[in-house]
C-alpha cells in the first residue's frame, strides 16, 4: 500500500506525518511541486507481457502525459531479486542526487521507495502498482529499491539519453531507513 512518511532532515528517528491515503500522499507532495497519481490500465498488466504491450496498456495516461511534460522517450525497467547488478543499482540509487530533468516514473507492478530532500524534510514515498510519481528536475532525492527488488515501473525523459544523475556528494540518505 502507498504511504508518505515525513521526517525533519536533520532527525530521522522523527516522524512529522505518516500516511497511507492516496489523496493525503497527493496534497503533501503537491505542496513540494512534486505529482503524485493513481493510474488504471486499460486492461490487465502481466509479468509475461513486453514493454511495448504494457506501454500500450497505459498510451492513453502517457499521452496525456507527454504533451503536458514535452516527455520524448518512454521505456519500462524491470528489476527483480535475481537481476545480477541489483546490488550495483541499488547503491548507485541510493546516494542523493538531482536530474536536470523531471523524473517521471509509473508502478506498473511491485513497489520501490523515494526519498525527496526538500526544505530541511526528507519526504520518504513508498510507491506500488498503479502509482505514479513526477519529481521535477533539480529536486535532491534518492531511491531504494530494496536489497530483493521487485518491479516493473514504466518511465519518461525529456531527453533521450535517459536516466542522468547529478550526484551531490551528501552521506544524508545514509542516515534514513532503508526500504526492506
């Protein structure tokens, strides 16, 4: 179940707010910039089923998208526990960073954690199947995974070199708890 927990970045053992609602999660994360939705498919997703089939499953959201974004490429990534650079991604994900462009992804299946560093709050998202988030560019975050990752999350770029991280050199996400 999607949940936002809110922690003062310089206390992690507290806890400013805790949620599991979906409207809840979208008002805290709208009022940081950042866009959080529900999404239906068109028909059912399957682990089974090729980018292209669940890209087409959802055409109708990202094209809505794309327009309003000016988003040019769209993929899906998979990870899951037996993937053999899971550890790799894991801890490239997991330092803090920004992107000069906005970082779109949609939970097709499974679940994965944000953490956005905005205003002396850390904003931990948990997403699942069926959420998607827009962090925008130049907003300092990181992303776990967890140490068995399981999931299918379909994504935007603006530009078509994809994922480029500006790493910030900060031990912050180190002090948070991780997602198991």
């Amino acid at each position: 179940m999607s949940a936002i927990t809110v922690y003062a970045d310089d206390n992690p053992q507290q806890v400013l707010l805790h949620s599991e609602r979906g409207d809840e999660i979208a008002a805290v994360l709208a009022g940081i910039g950042v866009n959080f939705e529900r999404w239906q498919a068109a028909f059912d997703v399957t682990p089974q089923m090729s980018s292209d089939e669940i890209i087409a499953a959802y055409a109708e959201q990202i094209d809505r998208l794309k327009r309003s974004g000016g988003y040019v490429t769209v993929d899906v990534v998979n990870m899951s526990a037996d993937h053999p650079q899971k550890d790799e991604f894991r801890q490239k994900f997991l330092s803090e960073h920004t992107h000069s462009e906005d970082e779109v992804r949609f939970f097709v299946a499974g679940e994965g954690m944000f953490y956005l560093h905005v205003d002396a709050r850390v904003y931990q998202v948990l997403c699942c199947q069926n959420d998607l988030i827009s962090v925008p560019a130049n907003t300092t975050h990181w992303f776990d995974m967890g140490p068995q990752p399981r999931f299918s999350a379909i994504r935007l770029f603006n530009d078509p070199a994809g994922w480029v991280a500006n790493f910030t050199g900060s031990s912050i996400a180190e002090q948070f708890p991780k997602f198991d």
